[in-house]
C-alpha cells in the first residue's frame, strides 16, 4: 500500500514501542525506517570513532550530542533522500530545528509527528523484561516470549542481549532525559506545526496502535 505521508516522526519515550511499529510501519508502507538509536549501537558494534564517542553518552542513558545526532542523520538523508520513518530522532529542540531547516531547504516539509504516550510504570516493566538483538534490531520480552539472554533471535539468529543502557539505573536516566529534553520537542512541534502533531496511547496492544499508525498514515 502507498502511504500519503512520507516524512514521519514518531517521538515517545523509552520502550513505548517506537521501533516495533516503525519496523512494521516500514515493512507494510516500504517507507525507510531510521532509528539513530540503532544506528549509533552499529557504530559502537563496528568499533568506529563515532561508535566509540558516541558509547561514552549512550551506556550512561545520555544523549549524544545534538552535532552528532544531526551529522548521522544528514548522512543517512544525502545517502538515501528525503523519505523516512524516525525512530528516537529529534531528541531535542535542537535538532527539530535542524531537521526543519533541512527539510526546508528542499521544500520537503514533516508530513507526521506521532507522539506514543505509555506511563513511567509500564516502560519500567518493559525494559527490564526486555532482549534486544544488535543485528536485526528485533526485541524481546523474558516474561511474554519466555526466553533467555544469549538464546538466538527468532528473526535473524544472532544472540540476544540486554542493551547496556536497559540497567535499572541507566533508565532512570533516560526517563530524566525524556521528560527535560524531548517532551519539549512536543511542545514545539505544537507550537510550529499542530496540524501534523497526534498522540497514540501506546498502552494498548500492538495491533491497535498498528492500526491507528496505518490510518494516520494513509489519510489525508
Ligand atoms: P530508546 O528509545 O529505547 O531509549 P534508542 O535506541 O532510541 O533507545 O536510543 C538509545 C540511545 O542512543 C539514547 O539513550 C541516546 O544515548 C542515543 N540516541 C539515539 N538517538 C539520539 C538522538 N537523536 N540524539 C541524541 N542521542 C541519541
């Protein structure tokens, strides 16, 4: 199916399923799904100097930072052009700003920002049951799926581990972070941009929140 919207963000905190939808969202609209998150786990797994930078902020549950964001994703956008699904980007205002600019500067503007909302109690629940496979980017759940770390990813094979930035104390941070630096992204894209902005609970099941995805994507 093709969607109408073809430059989307999906913003949500830790674990509120951002890159299980935009994973299916990508398979179902063929619409490229960006997670920098992902991304900069790839640097750090290949070794590269902006790999190891980047390990310094994102093992502490910190951001990197908005120049490094930026430059990965202008990479990512020269090598692949302008349409995406971004999973964990912008984190800041900073960096909407920039994608802004950059966007605008080849008339190109945000079709979609969807914000999935999920409570601080559930995402704790989530990350501390979860397994994440580096390769394939899939994740887990020890309690739903009833596996273990180092067992093979159903998808691709590789082991599954827990991410060194899914530790208790690491997620604490990364809720801080959330609530000082992202959620105010949300208030700028409602004060620059309310017509494209949309909230999804993100405390149903996948399928639903799959569904409301889908219709936001394909109406105009
Ligand atoms: P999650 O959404 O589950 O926290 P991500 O995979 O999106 O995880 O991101 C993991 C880490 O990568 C973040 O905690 C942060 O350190 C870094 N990161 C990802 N995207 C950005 C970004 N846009 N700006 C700064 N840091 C980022």
């Amino acid at each position: 199916m093709n969607p109408l919207k073809q430059r989307i963000v999906l913003l949500g905190p830790p674990a509120s399923g951002k890159g299980t939808q935009a994973d299916r969202l990508a398979q179902e609209f063929v619409t490229p799904h960006v997670s920098t998150g992902a991304l900069l786990r790839s640097e750090c797994e290949r070794g590269t100097p902006l790999g190891r930078e980047a390990d310094a902020w994102t093992c502490k549950g910190l951001l990197v930072p908005d120049e490094l964001a930026v430059r990965i994703v202008a990479t990512w956008m020269q090598e692949n052009g302008p349409r995406f699904l971004f999973d964990g980007f912008p984190r800041t205002v900073e960096q909407a700003k920039h994608l802004d600019t950059a966007l605008a500067a080849i008339e190109a503007p945000l079709d979609l920002v969807i914000l999935l909302q999920i409570s601080d109690e559930a995402i704790r629940q989530r990350i501390l049951n979860r397994l994440s496979c580096l390769k394939c980017g899939a994740t887990f759940s020890t309690s739903l799926h009833g596996i273990a770390e180092g067992q093979a990813c159903s998808r691709c094979g590789a082991p599954l581990v827990r991410r060194k930035d899914d530790s208790a104390e690491a997620l604490e941070q990364r809720l801080k972070v959330y609530r000082e630096l992202t959620l105010p992204v949300v208030a700028y894209y409602e004060r620059t941009s309310p017509a494209i902005l949309h909230r999804i609970d993100a405390g149903m099941g996948s399928d639903a929140i799959f569904a409301q995805l889908s219709t936001l994507l394909t109406t105009l």
